[in-house]
C-alpha cells in the first residue's frame, strides 16, 4: 500500500466526519450482525463434524407403511436389525445399538442422583464415535454386562478426589436403577460437546441392558424401542444399499407380523441428522430446523451486503463534490490505474477498520448474544478450543476481500473513468445526479428490509397462534413430579399411589392429582394391529396413553359419550384389565356412525379383548408441529408414570414443599423432581421462539443500516441543492413544500420496494409454515403493513434532514454558496 495512497484516504475521510461516521457505523454494524449470525450458523452447522468417520456414519430410519399410508416413520426400530445388518451386508463394516434412558437413577451410599439422559450401547459404540477417552480399564470398553463409562462431570461429581487423574476412578462401583448388583467403571471419557446431536452423561454395557430387561432386547424382532447405526465401507453406494432393504424385510419379517404393517428400512446420514428430523419419531438426539438455520444464514448475507451497499452509495455521491479533484490529478498526470489504486486503498481503509471494531463488538456482544437466544456461548467463538474453524476464519478474511473489491470498484470506476474535459466543465456532476444504479441499491435495500419485516410479522403472529390455542386440555397451574422409579413393582404399588393422591387432595394447594404414562407435550407409543371384535379383515393403529381414573377430571379433559375410567377398572393384574376409553379421532377411524355408538363396542389387539366404555375430544398431545391423531386411554400404573398435580397460584413455594414431604414419606429412596406442564410445553416451541427473537433483532438492525445509508446520501443530496433551497424559500416556498421536494424522490423508490420484497416473502414463509400442521395464513394485509412500516420509517429518516434544510435562513445557505 503506498504511503501517499494511505494518506490521502485518512485526509479525504477525516474532511467528512459525519460521512466516515457513517460508513464506518454502517459497516461496523453490518459486520458484526454478520459475524454473530454466521458464529450461530456454524454452530449449527458443525454438529459431529468431530467424528472421524462422520461421512460414514449412519443411522437405520424405520418406516411402517399400511394400507399405502406412511403410519409411523422414526429412528426406533428392533434390536436385531443393526447386527444382523453387519452380518449380511460387506458395506456395513461396523454397528452399534442404542437403548435410550431418558432418566438413570445412579446411587453411591446415601445419594441418588437421576442422570438425564443415559445410553445403554454396545463395545462398538466407541469404535465408532470419537468421544474422547480420558481412562480406561483395557481397549475393550462396554463388552460386558454391569460396566459403564462416565463423562468427566458425572466423575467429578462421584468421585472427587479423583479430578484430573480420572485413572483413579476405574474399578469404582456405583449402582444403577433398582439393578442389585453394582455397576463398575471401567472407563472415563470427555464431556460431550455440544455440537454432538447425542447428548448423553453416562454409558451403560448393553450387555446389562439384556441382563435385566431379558434376551428379547438382544434377539427380539417384535420389540420396537431401539436405535442403530451403522458405519459404512468407504465409497460405499448407500442407494445401492438401500436398495438391499426390500429382501431383507422379506426374510426377517414374515408378512405384517409385528404391525399389520410394511417395513421400510432406510439410511439416514449422521451428518443431516441434526437438521433433517423433524419429520423423524422418537428422536433421542438434539435437532434444529434446517429451514431457520439457513435463512438466517441468508440473512447475515444479506446485512453485510446492505452495508456494502452504504458504502457504494455513499462514496458515488462523494464523486460529485471529488469530480474536480480527479480532473485536476488526471490533468498533471495521474493514470487510470494510480485513481483506481486510490479509491481501493480508501475501501480498504473502511473496511479493514470496520472489520476490526467488529471483531470487538462480536467479542463484547457474544455473551449478551448467547443468553438473549439461549446458546452456549463457549460454542460461538470462532477462536474458542471448541468451535475453532480455520476455513471459516479463512472465509471471514475472504469476505473482507470480496467486500473491499465489491464496495471500491464502482467508486472507483466512475470516479476515474470521465475524460477531464468533461470534468472540469461539471458534465460529470450531472451525470452522476440521477445515477440509476444508487436508486437500485436503495430500492434492494428497503426490499430485503420489508421482506425481514413481513417474516418478523408473519413469525410473531404464528407464535401467538400456537400460544392462544385451545390445547384442548388445560395445562395452565399443572404441576409434574418424576415417577417413582426406585419403587418396586407389586400388589401393593396401586393402592399406595391412591393413598399418596389422596393426601395431596388434602393440601390447600392442590386440587387434583393424577398418573399417566406421558404428560401433554411428550410423545406418546403405538398400538399396531387393532381389531374390531369379530372383524379380522382390517387393523388399525392408535396412539395410547395408560392413565389412572383422575386423568380426565385432572386436566379437565370432558367426556363426550360413555365415562371415564372408575378406580375399579384398574389391577394389578393386567389380564384383568379390559376397558378402554377412546378420542374422537379414533371414534371416526374405527368409521363407527357416532360417539355413542362406539360405546360398548370390542376391540382386539395385545392378544385380548378390550370394551370401549367412553369417549373423549382430540387434543394436543404434541406441540402445533403435529396433527392431532386417534389415542387411547388404558387404565393402567406403572412404577415409571409421570404424577400430574393440578395446583392453585397461592402459596405455591409452600405447597412444593408440602408436596415434596409426601412423596418422600410414600416413596423413599426416589428423588424428587417437579416442573410445570405450560413452561415444558413452551419448550417445544423453544426452536421457533428463538427464530423469532433472531429474525426481529436483525430485521431490526437491517432496517438500522438501510436508514443509515439513507440518512447519508439525503443529507448530501440536500447539501448539494443548499443553493436551490435558498432560492426557493426567497421565491416564497413553504417549509411544507420544501421537504417534499427533498423527500419524494427517496420515497418513492421505498415504496417501489414492497413490490419485489412481497414475493420472496410469501415464498420463505410458506416455506417455514409447512413445518406446522396447525399454522396461520398469510395475508395480503401483512405485506402492506410492511410497506407502510418501512416507508414511514424512510419518510422519517429522510425528513429530518429536509426540515433541518427547509428551516435554514435563505440568506445563510445563499451566502454558503
């Protein structure tokens, strides 16, 4: 960079304060809500991309299909099918199989902790996956039964002594569940990190897994609750092996069987697991919206390139008030080349300082960031240990490359371009008045501007939507309680649990009490192959719920025909078990005429006969992202039922406690845990919520640096036309009629915008609708706010100038001339 070069850029930026304030904040802003947005993106991006072998990875993505309709389609599947898979097909060189334990009881004396979540895995799961080993007991870990790996925290909170040299730790003991023999350690492996889409604190053998659930989670090809994957031979043909799939449900799976149903097998990569399962049941591992994630990477483009744009625009209208300076160089001989050397140092200047306060900003701001949309912030830093990217470092200097040449080659081109003559005759000043480029980079940036308000519009209202809608049972003040796992299973379980909610109905501050299985908000099991009593022709396939009698009284959920389960319907017994309340969804699928005529009637599935003595409406089980579906209730108890507490607001510290006294004096030796159903079912949308909390705070600064570049370029535009104004108001114009002269040219290109930014909004939006099965519409009225909003804001970002200007004594801007 020549010295001179460098000198003349400081003097030319230093001469206009307010400008280089402008193009500095401008682009600083820009940078910086690039920089944090791209520091989130490749958070998410960069999910197991600390797996060796992640482009080989796989996981087993089991299908049902029934009567040509996609019935269930998740990442649950049978145990068998991972090893068999290996056994059968050369491209499987590698598996391992997961059982997930989405609450592990671990005691060590006195204390029991539940750990959530935990793996029971196979030796082979750390063949496959790198996670970290820090000690161990030999090279073959989790290939025998009562053996576990901890992660570095669970060893830590255990066995302290032990930090640092975790080798202390191997041959430790701990006990597990209600499992009466001791589990061993035999291995200690880093915490894992965040960006692993399996989150887990534990390790069990599956080998104890069998031990204590029985051989059928080893041989079963009936038993359905297990994950698998699969690490493939490089260069292997996955269609080609997929393609394999249909003969080996043929031999493994004799007709409809297991379900009533066809089963698909396919193969998803471990690489778009964390972004593409949404549509995937029975996800254990952590997800995002693919859709959010790239569109706020569009959007952080885009804010950088708005900030370009300032800078474009406002150095072509500099090139007026330098149009002589270039004519007086170029007439003592400057080259074209030495002019064009000129203006780039100057937007290297701009951006290199830019670029550097917002590295700053990023560095303060991350840690407001990552709190504000709830992410880990040790996952942001690009230089972190964690989540440092050379090539995404490497691409950030690149963008600064692009950004100097994009922002100086137009500048640079128009200002050394003219021929002198024409330059010094003030022709080239009039040219440049009425540039159409500069008013296509204003109408492009109030139309990504409009565009991100309309989103923010449509996001916002959908989010409302999902937050007003009749669940169709009421979780509002509805307490849960962790199940008492701990406790054993026998005769005497169901009428302690009577008991227990009976003395919480004696409390001041609970109304009501219940036991199910799940809770509003969770997913819920299938029963596949239901019968019609006497029909053998058609099955049928239901969700199910096992609720004790005070379920619907509970959440308030109204009978529609029929009756709710009596505490006689219940026993110990399960063959003695033989009633069933069904939904309204199931009442049409079973195509009974009506809800009173569905009471009374058999249905035949697990081997038995069941009577349908109620009817209940459809409700939300699960978020707005899914439709409701057929369910059935089965009066039933179990030591790991969730406990659903309808509580009153008073009081509710005292309550707690009063709740928690009882539930030790019932069930000793359980922890006590409780959260409150309406914040869990908030936290399905919790996805969503931050993709509208991200999309509002940087519509919000587009529209910042959109008004920042138009500040700048009115402001110049009225100090070039200070003569005219002058003139003007001596000839007797009103105040009123000067800021229109000033403002209607910019007003109306942002009004042309709404134009272009309708479409892309519509399109993107629909797009990000379609992940809901309950969803607003969009509407017309929502893209005219949107216009209205932004040219209110341009009219006022313009006006202040325009006034400031229609308010100046004549004679003064007469004189300045």
């Amino acid at each position: 960079m020549n010295k001179n070069n460098l000198k003349i850029a400081l003097r030319n930026l230093s001469n206009h304060p307010s400008q280089f304030a402008i193009l500095i904040g401008g682009l600083s802003i820009g940078m910086a809500a690039c920089l944090l947005l791209l520091q989130y993106v490749n958070f998410e991006l960069s999910f197991d991309d600390f797996h060796s072998k992640k482009d080989r990875i796989y996981r087993v993505v089991n299908e049902r299909i029934q009567e040509g309709e996609s019935i269930q389609k998740g990442t649950i599947t049978y145990p068998t099918i991972g090893p068999t898979m290996r056994q059968e097909f050369p491209e499987v060189v590698n598996a391992t199989r997961i059982a997930y334990s989405s609450n592990m009881m671990i005691t060590k004396g006195d204390r029991i902790d539940p750990i959530a979540p935990g793996l029971w895995v196979d030796e082979h799961f750390l063949e496959i996956f790198d996670y970290k080993i820090l000690a161990q007991d030999d090279l073959s870990l989790l290939d025998a039964p009562n053996e576990l790996v901890l992660t570095q925290s669970i060893a830590d909170r255990y066995f302290p002594s032990a930090k640092e040299d975790y080798q202390k730790v191997i041959g430790q003991t701990l006990r597990i569940d209600t499992d009466a023999d001791l589990y061993q350690v035999v291995g200690v492996i880093e915490n894992v990190p965040a960006h692993s889409s399996l989150q887990f604190e534990v390790l069990g053998s599956y080998a104890s897994f069998v031990k204590y659930m029985g051989a059928g989670a080893d041989v079963s090809w009936t038993w359905s609750d297990f994950y698998h994957y699969l690490e493939l031979a490089p260069d292997t043909d996955v269609a080609a092996l997929e393609s394999k799939f249909t003969a080996f449900s043929e031999r493994h799976f004799q007709g409809t069987a297991v379900s009533g149903s066809e089963e698909i097998f396919t193969l998803q990569a471990l690489a778009d697991a964390h972004l593409y399962s949404s549509e995937l049941e029975y996800e254990i591992g952590t997800t995002t919206n693919a859709r959010a994630v790239w569109s706020l990477l569009i959007i952080a483009f885009f804010i950088l390139v708005l900030a370009w744009i300032n800078y474009v625009n406002l150095s072509s209208v500099r090139a007026i008030e330098r149009s002589k300076e270039v004519g007086v160089r170029k007439a003592i001989g400057a080259t074209r080349f030495q002019l064009i050397q000129q203006f780039f140092v100057e937007a290297l200047l701009v951006n290199a300082l830019s670029f550097a306060i917002a590295i700053g900003i990023v560095f303060l701001a991350t840690p407001w960031f990552a709190s504000t949309f709830a992410i880990s912030s040790d996952s942001l830093y690009f230089w972190s240990s964690d989540s440092f990217q050379l090539y995404l470092l490497l691409g950030l200097f690149g963008l600064l490359a692009i950004g100097v040449f994009v922002s100086g080659i137009y500048p640079a081109y128009l200002l050394s371009a003219p021929q002198i003559s024409n330059v010094l005759k003030g022709r080239f000043t009039k040219a440049l008045s009425g540039t159409k480029l500069r008013k296509a980079l204003v109408v492009f940036q109030f139309s990504i501007s409009i565009a991100l308000i309309v989103g923010t519009l449509l996001v916002s209202r959908q989010i409302r939507y999902m937050g007003q809608q009749d669940l169709g049972v009421n979780v509002e003040q509805m307490m849960t309680l962790n199940s008492p796992e701990m406790t054993a299973w026998d005769s005497t379980f169901i009428h302690n649990m009577d008991a227990f909610k009976s003395e919480l109905t004696q409390l001041t501050g609970v109304e009501s009490a219940a036991t199910s299985s799940r809770s509003p908000g969770q997913g819920t099991g299938r029963i596949f192959q239901i019968q019609k009593a006497g029909e053998n022709q058609q099955n049928y396939t239901s969700n199910f719920i096992n609720t004790d009698f005070n379920y619907a009284a509970t959440y308030e959920l109204p009978v529609l025909a029929g009756r709710f389960f009596r505490s006689t319907d219940h026993n110990y017994d399960f063959r003695a078990v033989d009633k069933l309340v069904i939904s309204e969804a199931t009442v049409d699928m079973l195509n009974y005429n009506n809800n009173e005529a569905a009471i009374g009637k058999q249905l035949s599935f697990w081997g038995k006969q069941w009577q349908i003595v109620g009817v209940v409406p459809d409700f939300h089980q699960r978020s707005l992202h899914h439709r409701k579906e057929p369910m059935l209730f089965i009066p039933s108890y179990g030591t790991t039922h969730l406990l659903s507490l309808r509580v009153n607001a008073q009081n509710i510290d005292q309550t707690i406690a009063q709740v928690q006294t009882l539930y030790q004096d019932f069930f000793p030796g359980n922890d006590f845990e409780y959260q409150f159903l309406d914040e869990q079912f908030q936290r399905l949308y919790e996805g969503d919520l931050r993709f509208g909390r991200m999309l509002t705070f940087f519509m919000l600064l587009t529209i910042f640096i959109a008004c920042l570049g138009l500040f700048g370029l009115a402001s110049y535009n009225t100090f070039l036309r200070t003569k005219e104004i002058g003139i003007r108001k001596v000839l007797g114009a009103s105040v009123p009629n000067l800021i229109a002269l000033l403002s209607k040219d910019f007003i109306k290109l942002v009004a042309i915008a709404p134009l272009l930014a309708a479409p892309i909004a519509y399109y993107f939006m629909h797009q990000w609708l379609q992940n809901f099965a309950y969803h607003i519409e969009i509407q017309w009225w929502i893209f005219v706010l949107a216009g209205v909003i932004a040219i209110g804001i341009a009219l006022l970002t313009v006006s202040v100038q325009s006034v400031k200007a229609a308010l100046t004594n004549p004679v003064k801007s007469l004189r300045s001339e």
